[in-house]
C-alpha cells in the first residue's frame, strides 16, 4: 500500500474538466490533513489559504464547488467550553 495517495475513478476524472483551480487546490490541500483513522481532515482556513496561495474567498468558492459536485462534506463542530466553531471536511474520494 502507498500512503499518501488516493486513485481517482473514471466517474471522479469526468469531473476533473469542470474543476477550477481553487477547487483543485482545495481538494489536495484537504487531502494531505487526510485522517485515515477518522475519515476527517480539520485545516483552519488560515492553513487552507497558506497552503493553496489563495485568499478566503477563493478558499471559500473551492469549498463550495466541492460540495456542489459532492467530492466533499463539511459538518461545524464546536471547541467545547472554549467557544466557537470550526469545520470538518470528509473527503468522499479518497482510497
């Protein structure tokens, strides 16, 4: 088995046209915070943005395409008694 590395299907490469780049870039970034044991990936926006090169909006516009073509779920957690949300992602292509 190779870590670190996901295969993409011919369903999935049909959807590859329609990508923009901060779709694409988004989707990698998420995939190298790829918890295997939890299925989750949990990178705070400044790390999306740092990672990609791209501001919050363009982040933000990535993440929505994903979830229109269902290649990623987001669920809001809370930080307990600490306050405030964060996000999870759950990468639904990932092997």
């Amino acid at each position: 088995m190779t870590k670190g590395f996901c295969k993409f299907t011919s369903e999935q490469a049909a959807y590859l046209p329609v990508m923009t780049g901060p779709m694409l870039k988004t989707w990698l970034c998420l995939a190298t915070h790829h918890n295997r044991k939890t299925g989750l990936c949990c990178p705070s926006y400044d790390v999306l943005c740092a990672e990609t090169g791209y501001c919050r909006s363009k982040v933000r516009e990535g993440l929505h395409g994903l979830i229109g073509i269902g290649w990623i779920t987001v669920e809001k957690r809370s930080r307990g008694r600490s306050g405030g949300l964060y996000n999870t992602y759950r990468l639904r292509f990932v092997g």
